[in-house]
C-alpha cells in the first residue's frame, strides 16, 4: 500500500509572529519546485497560527498546532482548546511530543483525552511517541513503544485522520538522527502494534513519521526505508530552504 509522504515542521517555542513572514514569503517560492505528492505542514507557537494561517493561504501547506487542552472550554486559565484551533483554520495538531512528556509530565491518559477533543472539532491528531536513551540501552524500545500506544486502549478504530510520530527522545535537538535501519525497526514495531488493535489493513494505511535531527543531509537515506511515510522536523524547519530540501527528499 503506498501512503501519502508527509513533512510537519515543528516550530516550538521559535519564531515569533512577526518572524514567520520571511519564512512564508520564502517557502512560497519553493512550493512550485516542491513534488506534490508530498504533504507540508507547518506547526507554529499558539500567537503565530493566524498569521500563519493567513500566509498559507491559497497553498496546500497544512497548519497544525503544537498542542490543545483536555478538556473542552471553561476555567483553564492559559489554555487553548480544540474548538479554539478549529476556529483558526488548523487541521492537525501534535500530542505527546517528548517535550510535553518530560516538562509537563503529561501521560497516554492526557493524551487520549487530547485527541478525543481533537477529533470532535475534526481536527487530525498526529501522535508522538519514542523511546529514551536509556530505554533503548535496556532494550526496552518496543515495550515503551507498546505503553505508548495504550493512549489508543478504548478506541475501536483508529481517531480520524490519525497520524504516528516516531521521535526517539535521544535523537531529538541533538544532532544525533536514528540510523534509518533503527527507524524503520522502531516504524515496524509501531505497525506491528497498529495492526494488533486494528487490523493489518488499517494498520498498513497509517502514516508513520520520523523525526529526531533529520535535516537535509540525512532525509534521504531515511526516506529510502518504506517504513518511514515523512518527517517530523523541529530545528530544520525553521529554515525554509532546509525544509524544502527535506520536502524534495521525501518526494
Ligand atoms: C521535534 O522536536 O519534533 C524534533 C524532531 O526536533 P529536531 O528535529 O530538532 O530534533
């Protein structure tokens, strides 16, 4: 089965609204050069989606968001809900990046209640999930992997529009990328897991990203495994021709 490539740019707390024109007006000079077989979306911080959303107007790059509160509305003060992002135009929004799960302590209950949000204002989760240095050292990769995916436990099918991040917590912002025979390993682990709760056929249509230090210089020999369907790319995707790059990659 082949599925659609998908690159995300993942902003984190980087560039603020009035840095992201530059970028925009930059990578709308290279969409036409871009294979557009491949999906491009671009997650900003909360105070950049409008902006955003209004720059990629008229372009088929997705607008995504880092992340959404539990709960549907009501007295969170500093919160964003998914009704809230759905009012900006964002189709896809990221759950369980490492950084939510390290800094915020967020667990597979927050992240099911996340996406349940997210899927009742239609908007698609993209679900991350990875193993630690000294989880992987233990050997324990495909265990933490299995724990992680309990944040789908109750789910008969899989949420709408569902797509996985593999994010090895070791290989993030730190120069060192997953060899690609590790990724696809991992990628193949999770579609193992996938296919327990839902079915070979389904599990084979599920899009599996990688992300930890890709960049320009090593997407290709990630994208050469069939296992892993796009990027998910944080430091990288702050350069638009870096980004590009990974784009014509995965193409
Ligand atoms: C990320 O945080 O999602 C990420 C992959 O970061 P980086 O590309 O900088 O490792």
């Amino acid at each position: 089965m082949t599925r659609a490539r998908l690159v995300i740019g993942n902003w984190k707390m980087n560039l603020a609204p009035s840095a992201t024109d530059r970028f925009l007006a930059a990578l709308r000079d290279e969409l036409a050069s871009l294979p557009s077989a491949v999906g491009v979306g671009l997650a900003p911080a909360f105070p950049a989606l409008e902006r955003v959303g209004r720059g990629l107007s008229g372009t088929p790059v997705l607008l995504g968001a880092q992340d959404v509160h539990a709960e549907k509305d009501g007295a969170y003060t500093g919160e964003v809900s998914a009704t809230m992002l759905r009012d900006l135009a964002v189709v896809f929004c990221l759950v369980g990046h490492s950084e939510r799960r390290r800094y915020r302590r967020e667990t597979e209950a927050d992240f099911t209640k996340k996406m349940d949000r997210l899927v009742e204002a239609g908007i698609s989760p993209v679900y991350c999930v990875g193993e630690t240095l000294e989880e992987r050292e233990a050997g324990r990769t495909e265990e933490v992997l299995s724990r992680q995916l309990t944040a789908f436990d109750g789910a008969a099918t899989p949420p709408p529009g569902l797509v996985l991040a593999y994010e090895p917590v070791w290989a993030i912002g730190t120069g060192r990328a997953a060899t690609p025979q590790m990724a696809a390993g991992a990628h193949r682990a999770l579609r193992s897991g996938l296919a327990a709760r839902w079915g070979d056929g389904t599990a084979r249509g599920l899009r599996i990203l990688y992300g930890g230090s890709m960049t320009a210089g090593n997407a290709a020999a990630l994208f050469a495994e069939d296992e892993i369907d796009g990027g998910l790319v944080g430091g990288a995707s702050l350069d638009s021709k870096g980004l590009a790059a990974i784009v014509r990659a995965a193409g």
